[in-house]
C-alpha cells in the first residue's frame, strides 16, 4: 500500500462514526476478498466519505478493475471523490449521485458485476439484493456489512439471501458483522 493510502486510511479513521465507515479490518477483509475473487468490477452502496472505496480501488489496482459507487448525499461524494483522487486513482472509478433503489431499478441490463457491497440505507438491504440480482455475474459476492449492529433492520434481507439456493451465505463476526454471499451459480 502506498504511503499516501496508508496516511489517508488513517486519518479517517479519526471520524469513522461521523461517516459510518466499515472498520479498518472490514476494509481490510473486502480488499482481500476482491484479490482472491480476482473481482473486476465492484459496485458499493453507500460511498460516504470513500473509506470503503479507498480499500476497494487499492484492490482494483491489483485486479485491474472498476469501482462503481453510489450515494446520494452531494457532500459526501464531493469527499469521496477528493479522497479518490489524491490516493492515485483517478479514472478507476464511476461516482453516481441518488438514491440507490432508483439507481439499481434503472441499471441497463447488461451491466454486471462480480462484487457488492450493501452499506447504505439498512431497511433497503433486501430491495438493494432483488434489483442487484439480475445483474450479478456467476460465483459474484455480496458483502453486507452492520449485519450484527443493525440485526432488525436487516433480518428481511437475511432471510432472502440465505434461503436463496443461488447463494450460500456466512455472517463473520467482524465489527458491526458482515454477511458474506456467494453466488454459486
Ligand atoms: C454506512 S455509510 C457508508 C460507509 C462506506 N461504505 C464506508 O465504509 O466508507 C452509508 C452511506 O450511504 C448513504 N445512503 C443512505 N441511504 C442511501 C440511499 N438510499 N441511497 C444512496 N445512498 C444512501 C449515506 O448518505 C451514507 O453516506
């Protein structure tokens, strides 16, 4: 990792429950997880400041992919995009502005992507996982972080992904908690 990530990673550390940030092992675990998956194509949902994103395009650089990434606050965006950008990955990824559901809803049909991550509104989780099905490539993964955290908030999704045959599904008992699903199809 280049010393300007590294510096970056750690200083917004210092506000990660200002910008719901996934913890520094959580963005650690999702960057291994893209290498090991050798995953080109990651969409996010829920950019905030880009903490997540940060460790997702340094995997990128690796895998020599794209981050798509979705929120719908302007400002935070703005942060993300500055973050991005003074890290050395300008060009590596797409921001969109909105809300997710209508953004997914309105995704072309052959947009594909390998690796989700679900982090943004917690009662949307399970719509978030039936507009992003169609449009998930065979053996993609689904992260989904503040599964433990926000239990009630995301059992609806839960449900769905694990007692759907396409994927098989383990909670890790990283911080906040992170549902991991893997389309075996
Ligand atoms: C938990 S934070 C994302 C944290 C980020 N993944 C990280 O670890 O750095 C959730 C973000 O999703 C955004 N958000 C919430 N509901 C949304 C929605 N329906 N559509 C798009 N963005 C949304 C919030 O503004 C917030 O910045």
């Amino acid at each position: 990792m280049n010393e300007i990530l590294n510096d970056t990673l750690l200083e917004l550390e210092k506000t990660q429950h200002d910008f719901w940030n996934v913890s520094r092992s959580t963005g650690n675990f999702l960057n291994m997880l893209v290498k090991i998956r050798n995953a080109r194509s990651v969409l996010e949902i829920g950019t905030s400041n880009g903490y997540s994103g940060l460790w997702f395009l340094d995997a990128l650089k690796v895998t020599k992919g794209h981050l798509t990434t979705i929120e719908y606050y302007d400002k935070r965006q703005s942060i993300a995009r500055a973050n991005f950008d003074k890290c050395g990955f300008a060009g590596m990824y797409t921001p969109i502005l909105g809300s997710a559901c209508d953004i997914l809803d309105k995704l072309p049909s052959d947009k594909m992507y390998d690796f989700v991550l679900i982090d943004a509104n917690k009662r949307e989780y399970v719509r978030n996982f039936e507009l992003i099905k169609p449009h998930l490539l065979p053996n993609a993964i689904i992260a989904a972080d503040n599964v433990n955290s926000h239990r009630e908030k995301v059992q609806t999704y839960l449900d769905a992904v694990m007692n759907d045959e396409d994927f098989q599904t383990e909670i890790l008992d990283l911080p906040a908690g992170l549902a991991i699903s893997y389309k075996c199809k």
